[in-house]
C-alpha cells in the first residue's frame, strides 16, 4: 500500500506530507484546493510525463517521494538489479529546465523502468487518462485472469515453447539448407581430390631425392664406375678386393708360427670380404643409376600432383591428410543433419498437434470468460447508472499459435442501445470512463495484481442514487484495495 507521500514545489503546492491508510482514502475540498495536483504527483512518482510547468514559480525543481510497503516479491528489482527491500521509496524530480531525475531505494533509475515499476504500484484512473486495464494489449491477460485460465494458459506455454524451440531448430537447419548442400558438395570433391592423390608421408622427400640422383646420372655413373673399378680392378690392373686376396694368400702361409699372424690373417680376410661386400653395393649402385625418360617425366608429374594437393590442402603431406580426416567427418555430420530434420520435422508435428490441442481448450475458457464477464460487468455498469451500456469481447484469430494461444482479445463497448461497439476509449466520456473502471475493478477483484487505486473525480455526471451506487461499489473495492479518491459527493 502507499504508506505516505512528499510533494515540494509542485504546482500551488510549496510542501506537503501526506499520510495514507488502508481502504478507503477520500480528498475532498473546494474547486483549486491542489486535490487533483495530489494526483498529479502520484502519476510522477509512477513515471507519467511531468510538464516543466508544473515546478512551483520561483522553485529550481519539483520533488515527489512516495513510501510503499507490503509488495511482496516483484520481478522488476531482479530484472533491474535492484535489491528488493520490505519498504520502497520512490524519488521523482523535475528540473524547471524540464530535466528529470528518478531513483527507487536511492538507486538511480530511468524514467522507462520506474514506468514499468508503476504499473505493478497504482492505477491511476482519471478523467483524461488512458488507464492500464483500457490497453488493448493488456486485454486477454485481463480475461485470463477474470476466467481463472492460469493453469491452462500454464500448460499451453509450455508445450507452445516446446514447439517454439523446436521450430528454431528446424528454421536453422532448413535456413541453411542450401549452403549445407554447397558445403557437402564442396566436401565431396575435395575428399575425393585428397583420396585420388594417395597421398603418403615422406614419399614427396624420397621423390625428391630419387630425382636429384636422376639427374645427375652422369656424375654418378662415372664415380661408382671409379669406385667399382678400384675395388675389383680393370682390364690394367689390379682393385683392392684381388690385392687383398693376394695378401691373404701370403699371410696364409703363416698361420702356423705363431698367433699373432694368424690374426693378421684373419684380419686381412676380413678386409678382403668389406672390400668384395662394396663393391658388390656400388655394382648395385651403379645399375640403380640406369634410368628412362619415362622414369623422369613420371617423377616429375607425381611431386607436381603432391605439391598441388598439399599447397591447396595444409603445405604439407600430414597437413593434406589431417584436412582429409576432418573434410569426411564434417561431410558425415551434414549427412546426419538431413536425417535429423526429418527427425525434427515429425517431432514438430507432434508438439503443434499437442500444442493445438491445448490453445482450443484455452480457447474454450477465454469464450466462456468473456459470456460470463460481459454480464457481471453490464450489471455492475447498471448499477452505476450507465444501463444502456453493452459490453462486448473480441476474439481476433491469429495468423498462426502465439505464446498467449490462438486468439488475440479486445475490450469493446457502446454507450447507447443500437450503437455498434467500439473501444472503450472512444466510446466512454471522462467520467464515464471512470466508472467503467471502477466496475473493472469490482468485477475482476482478487485477479488484479495492483494493490492501489486512484479515481480522480469517478462521481462525475452522477448524482442522487447513481452516486450513492457509486458510493457502495468504492467502498465493496476498498474491502480488497487501498483506494485513494478525489470527490464532492457526500455519498
């Protein structure tokens, strides 16, 4: 409830404490007496547009202090990091320059987010206002809680946001549908690009030295010709292998004296088979050597395939081949992608059918809300003195389910029989408006979220019994509510 009020430098007003209590609160006075500027202040302190008009002449600012308590837990703190206290002040001033300045628990705040923090506090209902329950997009959360449809708004959400997630998914995969099938395809030629090449780690080094011996064959050939020719001898002399049989020979003969020659022997042996064993390798060598120009060119072709596909795929052999490993296991992943669309696509019809089903019953109990409010509401109206007022909910369908169902609801009414409905807003003067209201508010009772009602001058047009009506239903509301009324009638 609001507990008190401050107002400094408000219009006519220089200062003012103003105490609240609970039920009904009447001001009452002579025409210019500041009731309505009392009104106007509350409307500051819940983020309504303050004119720089309004600071008293001679004043820098105006101020407003508003203390509530008895809350409870509101979402809007978390959602503004604001720790919540049992008690909250809010602080609006207003610069005769016309700058504003808003804190709540001496927290800094914009006007937007102390707007939003208002609509949780007062309702404020005037001659010249738009009040909250009159906005049209406030109109199905209004029915819904007049018909009690809070579980089976409850249930429908749910299996709506089941069906939501789900719909991103699918969106995704089938927004990326084309690229995917481009990027498989690319996937496909590159995988079997890699494959055709046979790539194999090392084979480029040995290619490469294969083919600097190939040409320089000719260099080669005369050196392991040398080479072969010291060792087993020419046409002219003697190699190293038959030199060193002949000292093997000799040392032969010697065997039997002591042994130390039979080791010089041996050893010269040993010298003899190195040599054969070497010159048998540099033979080999040699016919190694012989080559073709088919071997050349072929070469050639190979190490600029394998140059080709590791410039393209990583700059190195391990680098072609990790590229391979990674282009199969995405293509396997885009494959499987296609399967869970499919897969996606039935659980989507699944969850819209279950969905569906959930939004007609909703449906159900919205219509029946809105048979059962136009008559609890057209009597109260009645009561009030506005008995040719017709009340009236409608339905629009939506173009497809919506997180609030699969209708959309406005509020609509005439003021005289035979006139076609229309918005409220439009239809109802000032103090009609007012009444209006106020017959809201009876009717929807415990389902309205906001504790403290303002209803500046509610009482006119009316007079005798329609006043004493009004009368009876403010003090019915007060029972429930803090209500705050601005008022001449004695009733």
């Amino acid at each position: 409830m609001l507990e008190s009020l401050s107002i400094s430098n408000l219009a006519l007003i220089s200062r003012v404490e103003l105490g609240f209590g609970q039920g009904l609160n009447v001001l009452t006075g002579e025409t210019g007496a500041g009731k309505s500027i009392v009104v106007d202040a509350i409307s500051a302190v819940i983020g309504s547009r303050v004119e720089k008009t309004l600071v008293r002449s001679g004043a820098d600012a105006l101020s407003v202090t508003a203390e509530f308590s008895g809350l409870g837990e509101l979402a809007w703190f978390s959602e503004n990091d604001i720790p919540p206290d049992d008690t909250l002040i809010v602080t609006r001033k207003v610069t005769a320059e016309g700058k504003s300045s808003c804190r709540v628990n001496g927290a800094p705040v914009t006007v937007t987010q102390l707007r939003a923090l208002g609509e949780f506090l007062i309702d404020v209902h005037g001659q010249n206002d738009g009040m909250r329950l009159l906005d049209e997009r406030a109109h199905l959360a209004v029915l819904d809680a007049f018909g009690g449809n809070a579980a089976l708004l409850a249930r429908y959400r749910d299996r709506f946001e089941e069906l939501w997630t789900t719909e991103k998914l699918l969106d995704k995969l089938r927004g990326d549908d084309g690229a995917l099938r481009a990027r498989a395809e690319l996937l496909r030629d590159q995988i079997e690009d890699i494959e055709a090449g046979a790539l194999r780690i090392g084979e480029e080094a040995e290619l490469e030295e294969r083919l600097a011996m190939l040409k320089n064959a000719s260099r080669l050939h005369g050196a392991l010709d040398g080479a072969y020719e010291a060792l087993y001898g020419g046409d002219d002399s003697d190699g190293a292998a038959a030199l060193l049989r002949d000292a093997e020979t000799f040392l032969e003969d010697l065997n039997g004296f002591s042994a130390s020659f039979r080791e010089l022997f041996e050893r010269a042996r040993d010298l003899r088979y190195n040599a054969e064993d070497i010159a048998e390798e540099v033979r080999a060598a040699r016919q190694s050597v012989e080559f073709s120009l088919e071997e050349l060119d072929g070469l050639s072709d190979r190490l600029a395939e394998i140059s080709r596909l590791t410039r393209k795929y990583g700059g190195d052999e391990p680098a072609a081949l990790a590229y391979l490993e990674r282009a199969q296991k995405e293509l396997c992943e885009i494959d499987v992608s296609d399967e869970r669309r499919v897969e996606l696509e039935r659980e989507r019809n699944e969850k819209y059918a279950a969905a569906r089903i959930s939004a007609q019953e909703l449906t159900a109990a919205r219509i029946s809300a809105a048979e059962n409010l136009k008559h609890r509401l057209e009597e109260e109206l009645a009561q009030l003195a506005m008995p040719s007022v017709r009340f009236a909910v409608r339905f629009t369908e939506n173009s497809g389910l919506g997180r609030d169902g699969a209708e959309g609801a406005s509020f609509l009414m005439s003021a005289n029989a035979g006139e076609e409905p229309g918005r409220v807003s439009k239809i109802a003067s000032g103090g009609e408006l007012s009444r209006i209201m106020l017959a809201l508010k009876n009717v929807l009772g415990e389902s309205d979220p906001v504790d403290v009602m303002v209803f500046d001058e509610v009482d006119a047009g009316v007079s005798g019994i329609a006043a004493q009506r009004v009368g009876e239903k403010l003090s019915e509301l007060a029972r429930r509510r803090q209500i705050l009324v601005v008022t001449h009638l004695p009733q």
